[in-house]
C-alpha cells in the first residue's frame, strides 16, 4: 500500500475535485486549474494524478455522461471519500499551524 | 476530414493504454482536441493530441502486457526444429542447392569484406596518426585546371617548415626505397633500403625489439632494420653492434646495426627493411639546400589545435622565401607555382592521383569488389527464395494447420525465418572451410597476403555472423511474409496455389539471368582485350631480348661487350637510358609555336638492330662518325608528322636543347613503335647517342635456340668483369607483359565471378524447373496419354524462360556496354565490343537453360503417367 502523504499538485487536484463537485471529470478538472491556479498541468499528469488519489483511497468514482464531443466515450466522475476530506483538513491545519509561527510574514507578504 | 485526430495516433493510444483507461482517455482527448481545434485551429490540435497520446506513456495508463506464450515456447522451437531438418531431409536437392550457393554467396561476400576492411585500416595502428600529415602539392595551370599532384618534396622542407612554423612540431623526410646491393659477411644481395630522419621513429609507430627509438640514429653510420632481415642474413634478431656493408656508387660502406624493427604491418603505406640515417645519405651535403627539384616524402606532426586551411595558407610563404627565382621564372611563362597541402596519414593509402612512393590504392576498387560480392551474394538469396516459393505449394496444409491449432501470424513468420537463417549457419560453417581453400587464389588476385587465422577476429567473427544472419532475413523474406498470410481455409483447401512461377519468382529469375549475362560478356570482352593487347605487334621485337641492370663501370661495359660479341649465340648487343617498360625522359620542344612533348632515349650503337626496328628513311648512328655522337638525333615517325611535311631528314632542329644535345639534325626517321604499355598511343620520340649521363640497362639480342647456354655465357663473363656485383636479367617479353598484370588480374577478377554467378543461378535454375515439373505432374501425365511427345514437353516447359532471357537481355546488355566502354577508355588500342561476343553470350545462356530443362524432361518423360495420374 502506497504512503497517504498527499503531494502539492495531489492536493491542488483534490481540492478542484471539491470544488466542482458533481461535476468532475478529467476535462472539466484540467479547465479548472487551468483558470485558477494559472498552470497548465497536461492530461497525462492529472490523469496519473487521479490514479494516484484514487489508490490511495481519497477519492472516489463513477461513469456515465457520455456525450457526442467524446465521441460517445464516458467520462469518470470523482467525488471526494471521507479520508481524503480528512486529509485535505490535516493539510490545512498543520500549514496554519506553521504558518502561525512565523513571526513577520505578514509584513513582508506585500513586498515581494 | 481536417478536424478529426490523427488516425495513427488515436491506435498509438489504443496500443499503449490499457482497457481499463482506454475509453476515458479516449474521451478526455477526443473533448480537448474540440475544445483546441475551435480555439487554436486543426494543426496545433493535431499536434496537442499527439503529445498528449504520447504524454499517456505513463504508469497507471500503460497496458500491463502478459507473456502470452511463455509456458510452450521452447517446445515450440524444437517443433520448428523438427519440422525444418523433415523438410530438408524431404527435399534433399533442393536443400542442397540452396545451401551450396549460400556458402558460396557467404564466402565471397566475406573475402570481400575481408579485402575492404584491409584497405581502410591501412596506417591506422599508429596512436599518433591523426596528427601526422604528408606534405602534398598541387600544381595547377593558369586557368586553374590542377596538372599534377604530387608527394615528392624538396630535401629542405622538413627541417624549415618546423623552424617557420610554430604549428608544425616535427618531421620526418623519407627517401623512395631503392634497391642497393648489401653485403653481410660474403651474402651479397639487393635489398630495399631507405633513408630517414632520426625522428621517424619517434613519430610512427614501428615498435623496435632492439634499441632505443630515441637513440637509435643517433650516430650517422648506424641503422635500423626489421626482423625479418635480421633472421635472413644473421639467424637471430638479436643484432645490434653487427655491420652491415651498403653499396654506394662502387664501393661498399659500413654501417652498425643499431635497431631491430618488428616487420612492417602489411597495411601501412611506410614499409622499409633497411633504414638508414638521412644525413648519411651520399647526396645529401649536395642537396641539403637545394629546393629545385621533389627527391623525398616528407610526414610532419602537427599540433592538434591548428586550423588546417589556414595553415596551409600559410605554407604560400615558402615559395617567395627559399624559390623566389622560381616563382619569378614561372611569372615570365605567366604560370603560377604549385601549391602546399596537407594529407592526413589516414587518407594517403587511397588517393592513387597523388604520385608518390607509397603504394597506393583506388577506393574503386573496393567498390568494385563490393558490388561483385554483393551480386554474387544476391543471386545466392534469390535462388533461396525462388526455391522456397516453388517448394511451398506442398506446406500450405501445413501452415493452415498451423493457424488452425492456434498459430498467430508472427509464429509463422518466425518459422519460416528460422528455417532459412538455419540453412544460412550452415552455410556459414561451409563457407569458412571454402574460404580456406580459396584464400591462396583470392590472395593473388587481390594483392593481398591474408592469413587464413588471423582473419578471424573476434570482429570479423561477429561481422561473418551478421552476414549470415542477415542473409538468411533477406532469403526467408519472402517466402516467410507470403506463405504466413494465406488464410486458414484457403490454405487447408490448397486454393491457392503458391508452387510453380509467379512475377516474383520471374522477376528473381529474370535479375539472375541479367548478372550473369552482364558477366559474361565482361569476361569475353576483357578476355579479348588482354588477348589483343599481348598479341599485338609492338612495332619492334622483344622475343629473344634479355635485359641486364648495368651495373658495369664504363671499361667494363666495353669488356663485357668484346667478350658477347665473341659467342655466335649473341647476335647484337646494345645499350640505353632505360629499357623500354621502365622509366622515360620527358621532354617538350617549342617548333613553329607548336610545342611537341617527346621522349628522349640516350641509347647505344646497335639499338636499332637489336629490336628490329625499321629504318623509314636515313641512317643508323655511325660510331665512326665523330658528329653523331654530339650534334645527330633519330626522330621516329609521330615525331616527325608533328614536325610537318616540310621538314626533311639532314635538317637541323632549331632551338632543340635537352641532355647536352644541342641544335642537332636528324639523320634519320624510323618507324612508329610502341614506346609504352598500350594503354598510351605513340608519343613523339628522338634517339640519342650523345654520352653524358650513364646507361641504366643493356639490351641483349640473343639466338632463339640457345637461351640457357646464352645466359650461362652471360653470366661467366660478367661474373670475371665484375665478381662483387650479382647478375641479373630480365627477358623484355616477359617485362611487356608485366605491364598488364592488373589488366589481366581484373579478367580474372570477373571470370571467376562469372562462373561463380552462373553455377549459383544454374543450380537455381535447375531447382525451379524440378519444382515446376514436380508441380505439373498430372498435367505432364495427362499430356503424355494424349499422345504428346518429349520435344513438346520440352518446349512447354521451357518457353516460359524465353521471355525471361529476352527480358534480361535488354538489361543486361546495355548496361554491359557502357561499363566495359569506360574500361576500354583506358587503352589507346582496344577492341571493339564485337556484336558476335554478344549474341554469343545469349546463345550460351540459351543453351545452359536448354541443358537444364532438357535433364528434367528426360526425367518426366520417364515417369510412367499411370503413377503421376493416380496419385491423389
């Protein structure tokens, strides 16, 4: 069994999942990141990424939607399991903790 | 159309993902490519989804794949195995025609492989060669066309090109070697020896078994030379301190051995047996500074980092340095002086436009050689695939068996491959044995001195695989994709039918005809040639005229010559600058603004006689008459015919000047001779008696009955004249016939392919046709209860070759045309490709395919059609 550390672009994945909700599929998923994290990660990579959360049980999914643009071909929705919201909350946590512990981030946030 | 993606990606995809992630792969790809192709446009759509295909080379999409076969495949193997040595053992002609012209495709194809290695490995076991570079010059004439290149340098060059130029770290000069008589204790022989800088050594890698290389031509008198010379004259290589004597002019001088080379490789250009110091070089104080004439080869190291062209550049400077006087005499003729190359050591051995000393080679030969391995080895495949398609008609249940059972298309191929790279092994193992019985001749022809066990490297050992294996790919191409791709129903019902002769097999068939016509003719048309040539009549006689190197002192000569005219078996005795085969004095004559380029020969009294040379009007020279020898010149016909219709003999040759003969007149005129080997025409020549310079050889003209006695004689008395010195001699008929060793080699070289093509393609043919009777059996049978005789037989087995033969023939013979024309270009006199030699060569292939078809229907004629018939 593979190690439940979530990686950078695992998490940033994970998180769009979340956010699209009903909606995520590989496509939609790689559109989304595209316009809000400004990077352009290709479909290989997200698609690995996919495979990845979904062995290390953090997401869960279904098909169906298939549509004329894909040629009939079905999309593979993913929806967030209970583990993996746990592990997006312990990610989140522990960065507030250690980001609360830096004493003058705050002012030097502004200046780059 | 434009708006789909690429199809060959979309399998790519298919073939790299697994089933799982296939049709959302599939899917996400198809929805972007939309998406792109509606922002971006077709191209970079199609581009994007070929990355992304690519892109999907990933872990979690790659398709596990499964050894499918693991479990039975060697048993498998030994199956093919199996099957293979019952279809040999069931076809055992065919099987053995097939492996005879593959060992002898194999055999050839490495000996030629052999002889093309040799030639670009040659100098390259020196560590130091890329560095080493020869100093070349090219001269060209004023309109830029190059006139001459040559290696020959003047004897200073060395020495001021390394002091002038920084660039240039050091050099060597070398001096053509020439036989000198050598003495070690009473053994006294000729042997090559050359001379040397002190640095040869250093800078070529001929490893010394005695002596220091830095050492070793330390002291003027010492020299160097190699085992193998060291073992002829002192039994052991363990020499140094002992002396050897060298003949200068005519007195011995000593000399100390100082180091023991290991023999020369075979492929180095240097080649030496005695070398010895340059400065002890008997002209050398004399020609030390003279940089009027080319006397050495001079090699230089030269510094890695330098950039060649400008270097040579450079090397300009010379000329207005040390030749100014030179270049200002050229000036005047409005010509320009030649310029200073650098050869790099690996290129010297295959540049034969160069005149130098080293023995040279022209790349085209190994072309040439290669191309006739290459068909030998073709035509060895083709019978391999024409058989194996003939003969496949009966496996056709067997491969619908196969494919029944479960026999994947690539199986199939495998088992056919393996069947023919089988018999190529074999092969292989008969070829190495076949080459170790041709080697001696193969050795001869090529000038090569192979030895059969140390041609084996491991190199060579991997290379001779390879070709086998490769020759077995090429031979089981065919018949393996062909007979793989008949479906499994077709094939069980035998529908179709694959034995007999298809476009493949007459195409095939058709290309061997067409080689071995081309050889054919080859080997007529050169075979007449060289016959031509050596019949030929020369315009004087060279039967009966030995050849002496004279070298007898001027009184000796006159002693030796009293004493020949004293025997009744010599009938006239002459001497000359050089005997006709050898070496020739250019020279060029400026008359009436027409420049004539002529010979000159410096001969003695009697020379007219001595080779039967006929006199078209005037006189022979007179020794009695004082003039002669100083101011009478004898032009021969083409010399005369340049000179005009107005020149008659008596007359003087205004503004004639060459070896000390001035003005001088012509007394007579004799007729045209061939002065050169035949490949030159007749040149304009003038005789001389005039005696400034020494003779070189002596000419002979003995009684035909008494050859060996005349020698004997020759021998007792030259041998009282001068004891120290050896005879030798040479007969001028045999030296004329010298001249066209290659020529006859090179007939040689394609006779023996020829007869090796056309056994290879006969027995190919021989097959086919046993094959086509073997596959028309009940239609013979049934032709033979109706009455039918053997010549119809005959012709029905036989006509389908006519067509191939015809077609072959307008490939073959064109093509043989221009290629022995441009071979025929190089003689002055040659015959012409005779319509006859021609259409004799279709009749001998006419025929050897008559003979061969006319053996197989003796054979059917004699099988009783009761048995042909009932068989089922």
């Amino acid at each position: 069994m593979k190690g439940t550390q979530l990686g950078e672009f695992e998490e940033l994945v994970l998180l769009t999942i979340g956010a699209l909700q009903e909606d995520a599929y590989g496509v939609a998923i790689k559109l989304e990141i595209e316009s809000r994290a400004k990077r352009k990660p290709s479909i290989g990579a997200l698609h690995s990424a996919l495979s990845r959360l979904s062995d290390k049980g953090f997401i869960h999914s279904h098909e169906g939607g298939a549509t004329k643009i894909r040629g009939g071909r079905k999309k593979r929705f993913y929806t967030i399991s209970a583990s993996g919201k746990r592990a997006l909350v312990t990610a989140n946590e522990l960065r507030n903790e250690l980001f609360n512990l830096i004493p003058d981030l705050k002012l030097n946030a502004s200046q780059p | 159309m434009s708006d789909q993606p690429p199809k060959w990606a979309g399998k790519l995809l298919q073939w790299i993902c697994s089933h799982e992630q296939l049709e959302i792969l599939q899917g996400d790809l198809a929805e972007l490519f939309q998406c792109r192709l509606r922002k971006y446009g077709s191209t970079r759509a199609k581009l994007h989804y070929i990355k992304d295909v690519l892109d999907m080379l990933r872990p979690f999409a790659i398709r596990k794949r499964k050894p499918q076969l693991k479990m039975n495949h060697f048993t498998m193997y030994k199956n093919y195995l199996k099957v293979a040595f019952r279809v040999f053992s069931k076809q055992k002609l065919i099987t053995l025609i097939n492996t005879i012209s593959l060992t002898i495709g194999i055999a050839s194809i490495s000996l030629i492989y052999f002889f093309i290695v040799d030639e670009y490995s040659f100098d390259g076991f020196h560590p130091n060669k890329d560095n080493i570079y020869r100093f070349t010059s090219t001269s060209v004439d004023p309109g830029g066309a190059v006139i001459k290149k040559t290696s020959y340098m003047p004897i200073p060059l060395g020495p001021t090109v390394v002091a002038d130029f920084p660039e240039i770290t050091n050099f060597t000069r070398i001096l053509q070697p020439r036989d000198y008589y050598v003495r070690v204790g009473n053994e006294v022989n000729k042997e090559l020896v050359s001379f040397a800088d002190s640095s040869f050594f250093q800078m070529f890698s001929f490893p010394l078994i005695h002596g220091d290389k830095n050492q070793v031509f330390h002291n003027p008198n010492s020299m160097v030379l190699t085992e193998k010379m060291a073992l002829k004259y002192f039994n052991t290589t363990d020499v140094v301190g002992k002396l050897v004597s060298v003949r200068f002019g005519n007195k011995f001088q000593e000399y100390l051995v100082s180091g023991v080379a290991q023999n020369t490789p075979k492929n180095s250009s240097v080649r030496f047996q005695f070398i010895l110091p340059y400065s002890s070089l008997p002209s050398y104080r004399r020609y030390k500074t003279y940089w009027g004439a080319g006397l050495n080869e001079t090699y230089v190291v030269v510094n890695k980092t330098t950039d060649l062209p400008m270097l040579e550049e450079k090397l300009e400077v010379l000329w207005t340095r040390y030749m100014s006087d030179v270049v200002a005499e050229l000036k005047e003729d409005g010509e320009v002086h030649p310029s200073y190359e650098l050869q790099p050591l690996s290129e010297v051995h295959l540049n034969p436009n160069i005149s130098g000393m080293t023995k040279t080679s022209d790349s085209k030969y190994s072309y040439i050689l290669g191309g006739i391995g290459f068909l030998i080895f073709f035509i060895a495949c083709a019978n391999f695939m024409i058989l194996a398609i003939g003969r496949s008609a009966g496996r056709g249940k067997e491969v619908g068996i196969r494919k029944l059972v479960g026999a994947r298309r690539r199986h199939l191929i495998l088992q056919f491959w393996a069947e023919a790279i089988l018999i190529s092994m074999f092969s292989l193992g008969l070829g190495v044995v076949l080459i170790y019985f041709v080697l001696p001749y193969f050795n001869e022809l090529s000038n090569k001195s192979f030895d059969y066990i140390s041609l084996f490297t491991f190199k060579a050992s991997i290379t001779l695989i390879g070709i086998a294996i490769v020759g077995g790919l090429l031979a089981g191409l065919y018949p393996a994709v062909t007979i793989s791709s008949l479906k499994t129903t077709s094939a069980l019902k035998k529908r179709i039918r694959l034995g007999g002769v298809n476009l493949f097999t007459k195409s095939l068939v058709t290309s061997q005809f067409a080689v071995s016509i081309l050889l054919i003719i080859g080997t007529l048309v050169m075979w007449q040639q060289v016959n031509f040539i050596k019949d030929k009549d020369l315009g004087y006689q060279s039967e009966n005229v030995i050849v002496i190197p004279n070298e007898l002192q001027q009184k000796d000569i006159h002693q030796f010559k009293n004493a020949l005219n004293a025997s009744p078996h010599i009938t006239s005795f002459s001497l000359t600058s050089y005997s006709l085969t050898r070496e020739k004095i250019e020279g060029s004559f400026s008359y009436e603004g027409i420049d004539i380029p002529y010979y000159m020969f410096r001969v003695g009294s009697d020379y007219f006689p001595t080779l039967e040379i006929d006199f078209l009007e005037g006189r022979d020279f007179d020794p009695l008459i004082s003039s002669d020898s100083v101011s009478s010149i004898i032009v021969n016909k083409e010399f005369a015919r340049r000179l005009g219709p107005d020149f008659k003999v008596g007359d003087k040759l205004e503004g004639f000047r060459n070896f000390g003969v001035r003005e001088p007149s012509v007394i007579a005129i004799i007729e045209d001779f061939n002065l050169e080997s035949l490949t030159e025409s007749i040149k304009p020549a003038i005789f001389t008696i005039r005696r400034l310079f020494g003779f070189e050889d002596l000419l002979v003209k003995i009684s035909s009955d008494q050859t060996q006695e005349s020698l004997t004689y020759m021998r007792n008395q030259w041998e009282t004249i001068a004891p120290e010195i050896p005879f030798s001699y040479s007969f001028l008929n045999e030296d004329v016939s010298q001249q066209y060793v290659s020529e006859e080699k090179w007939t040689k070289i394609v006779q023996y392919s020829s007869i090796l093509t056309i056994s290879i393609a006969l027995l190919g043919l021989l097959g086919l046709i046993m094959l086509t009777v073997n596959g028309r059996i009940k239609e013979m049978g049934i032709r033979k209860v109706l009455g039918a005789r053997s010549r119809q037989l005959f012709f029905l087995l036989f006509r389908q070759f006519n067509v191939l033969i015809l077609i072959a023939t307008v490939i073959a013979v064109p093509l043989a045309i221009y290629v022995l024309e441009k071979w025929l270009v190089n003689f002055a006199y040659r015959v012409s490709i005779n319509p006859f030699t021609l259409m004799a060569t279709i009749a001998i292939i006419f025929c050897i395919t008559m003979l061969v078809v006319g053996i197989n229907t003796i054979k059917a004629r004699s099988t009783n059609p009761v048995d042909s018939l009932r068989q089922e």
